[in-house]
C-alpha cells in the first residue's frame, strides 16, 4: 500500500509559484488556511503533514549569498511549524503532523520536550524532522560566525539525536501509578536519569514528560549524502528523499537497508518518500497547460540563485547562464542537492537549465498528468519495490493539493494501493512502523 506525506514549503514548493491565479499567498502566514489544508489532507487519509522549515531569511548574511535577498522568492516569513503542528493537533484525529527542526540551532532537552508534548497533543500523532540546517544564513541568528562545517553538522546531530532518544526513554509505559491509596505518584524504578555527557552536550534528564503514546515520536531525515544516509539508518523511522528514476530510488532503498543491517535494525523498520510535484488535469491536454504554465512562472533569477547557493563559493552568477556548469566547490549547505546538480551539469545542461529544475520543484520529480496517468506511474514505483510511498510538493496552495485527494486518491483507492481508512490512531500506526522499546527497560527473561 502506498503511503503519502504533504510536504509543506508555505506558500509554495515552486519558489514563484505564488503568482499563480490559483495561489492563496497568504498561506504562508494563516493559521486558518493551515487549519483548512491538514482537513483536507486528513480527509484523503494521507498519513501526515510535513512542514518545512529554516530559521533565517534566505539571503540576510552576505557573507553567504552573491547578492542580499530575493524580493521574487515567495518563501521567507512563514509560520514556525513547531508550534503550528501542536495547534493543528487539536483539530485533527489521524493524521500525523511532522516540522522540521534544527539540531545546529537548538538545544536537545527543550526540542525532546516540544515534541513529546504535541506527540500527548495529539495522541500520537507527532513527528520530528531531523536536519541539520542547509540554510547558512541561520549561524549569524544564533551568535555564530559563520555555519559549521557539513561534518561536524552531523557529528552533532548524531549525538543530538541520541540525547533526544534518551530522553524520551526517561520513562517506562507503566511508570506513574498514581495510587492514592498508597500515595505514590510513580514508580521511581520505572523513571531513568540520562547523564549524557559528549562531545557537543551534557545532559541529566529525565525529561518531565512522560513516554509517548506511540512510543516515540516518529523521526524524519532528508539526508541523502553519506553521512546523512548513515545518520538516517541508525535513527530515522520514514526517509525523504529525492531520487527521480526508479533504478536510482531502487539502489537508494536497497543502501539505506544495508546501512540499517549495520545498527542492526529491520527494512521494514523505516518508510523511504522519495519526492514528486503532481500536477493533475481532468485530461492530459489540460495538465500539459497546467506543467506549461507553472513552468513559465519560474524566474531565471530565482534558479540561478539557488543554484548559486549550493555551488560552494563559486560565483555562479558572474558566469553565463547558459554555459556548462563549472566545477564546485564542496557545499556548506546541502551535501547531496549539490550532487544532484552535478549530475545534471555532467548531463549536459546549462546553468540555466539546471536553475529552472530547482525553480520549478526544489529538483524533485515533477509527475504532470491525469488521474490514472499519475496512478500507472506510483504503482510501478511501489510494485518496483522503489518506494514505501511519495512526499508530496505543491507548486502553491491549496489548490493542487485539493486536486490531488478529490481526483488521485479516488483512483488509487479502486485500484487497492491506497487505504480508504486510516489502519490506527497514530503516526507510526499507519506508517506500519513498529514501536520501540524504552532503551533503559529491563527485557523479561524467558522461562
């Protein structure tokens, strides 16, 4: 069965995709249009909500970007998703809620506590996207110099995520008694002080919040270099990622397998989402119209900046744009988006070229069509054993979104890949991925 995650890049994945007449810019900002949105997706079962998110505006350090800002880009100011998802938890029941958030930038305990509140919120339901910023422009929000290195990002992350692990641990299932007879409250060998003491952190715990209804909260990574798949094998429970054919998404699921064999965990232990933009039409005539248009909405400027972004200091915007791509410089910011534009450059596209892909869909699959069209295409993904399921990208919203659960999920329900009710009450529930058990609990001996 196919799985399907919204991925929410406010107001819209296609960085100009805002001036479509369809687009309602101001979802960026409204909580209300949220609100409308996370009931749509829960009406077409999708399994959960993803939201982007960085803590900076692209182009405010300069140090970092050829020119300051991007007054085109519509994605700047949005809504901070830790906190949209705990208010989006209250009027939902299924559908899981996953934001995005940083371990350069944050601090262990206090994104171990966010998370488990809106995970009891939402009675198990939370997910936390596990990055490690791209973006570096976010150093000079938090007193740093300049963006750590793209390998000590992931040593701290690694331990980051341990830290969080523990201390969602910090609790057994059965640990508050709350017996008035006796008047004990909890039982004290059921609770476990981390004292975490690395490299990057010292952390004692426990947490003062109890353990998740699912267990833990479900945890997302988008790492695709080799440092973020190995980070991704050892902590993830779902995986997006970007493969756009399916030999490469199948050698991808076939890796991340094998590197989870290593921390001896099961395939069936994580959910792998490649990405794809859908861009549905009631005839094939009218989705070449519709890819023509959002096409012709993506501004050179905006591609050759992100383009720019990940060429690793190479003054990408003083050369001709429709020349070859020149050799780069490793990248600070997206190790692995910056191999995906080598290729294309290898490919024989020109800066330009290779400025419109990531305009239009971030480099994701851009999947135009009708209903069937689109359904033909993700079941021979999902009978290839490519994918557990897509991450989805809408050019702007609502609309393609509404397109998508009133005239793709209906066809994908008659053909049997697709559920037509939710399977549990929460995220890792439909996910189908088991629950872990508490690291610090004693495991019963067998007679």
């Amino acid at each position: 069965m196919l799985r399907f995650g919204a991925f929410m890049s406010v107001p819209g994945c296609h960085p100009t995709g805002w001036r479509h007449p369809d687009a309602i810019c101001e979802t960026d900002i409204s909580f209300r249009w949220l609100a409308h949105m996370v009931r749509v997706a829960e009406r077409g079962k999708l399994d959960a909500m993803f939201f982007q998110d960085s803590a900076a505006v692209v182009g405010s350090n300069v140090a970092y970007n050829a020119e300051p800002f991007n007054v085109r880009n519509g994605r700047q100011a949005h809504i901070e998703p830790v906190s949209a998802i705990a208010g989006l938890a209250a009027i939902t029941s299924h559908i899981g809620l996953i934001s995005t958030c940083t371990t350069t930038y944050n601090e262990p305990y206090n994104l171990a506590r966010r998370f488990l509140t809106i995970d009891h919120i939402s009675g198990g339901r939370a997910g936390w996207n596990l990055v490690t910023s791209q973006a570096e422009d976010e150093a000079g929000n938090f007193g740093q110099p300049a963006h750590l290195e793209h390998g000590a990002r992931y040593d701290r992350a690694s331990e980051f995520y341990d830290v969080v692990r523990g201390l969602w641990d910090s609790w057994e299932d059965d640990a508050f008694l709350r017996d008035k007879a006796s008047g004990i409250w909890f039982d004290i060998d059921k609770m476990h002080i981390l004292n975490h003491e690395g490299p990057h952190f010292r952390v004692r715990g426990p947490l003062n919040v109890s353990r998740s209804p699912q267990g833990r909260p479900v945890v997302a990574q988008a790492g695709s270099s080799g440092v973020g798949m190995d980070l991704a094998a050892r902590s993830a429970d779902m995986v997006f990622t970007a493969q756009r054919t399916i030999p490469d998404a199948q050698a991808f699921r076939s890796q991340m397998h094998a590197l989870m064999a290593k921390y001896g965990r099961a395939p069936d232990e994580v959910r792998i989402f490649p990405g794809i933009m859908p861009i549905v039409g009631r005839s094939a005539a009218e989705a070449q119209d519709k890819y023509e248009q959002l096409r012709d909405l993506v501004d050179d400027n905006t591609g050759l900046r992100g383009v720019a972004r990940l060429a690793g200091g190479v003054d990408i915007l003083s050369l001709d744009p429709d020349g070859p791509l020149p050799e780069l410089k490793p990248s600070n910011a997206a190790r692995a988006r910056q191999e995906m534009i080598i290729a294309m450059g290898r490919s024989g596209m020109t800066i330009r070229q290779i400025g419109r892909v990531l305009g239009m869909s971030q480099a994701h699959r851009v999947l135009y069509g009708t209903p069937q069209s689109m359904a033909d295409d993700m079941e021979e993904w999902l009978d290839a054993g490519a994918c557990d399921g897509f991450n989805l990208l809408f050019a702007h919203y609502p609309k393609p979104l509404e397109e998508f659960v009133d005239l793709v999920v209906p066809e994908l329900q008659r053909r049997g890949i697709f559920r037509t009710e939710y399977e549990g009450n929460t995220l890792r529930g439909n996910l189908g991925v088991p629950i872990p058990r508490n690291s610090f609990a004693r495991v019963p001996e067998h007679a």
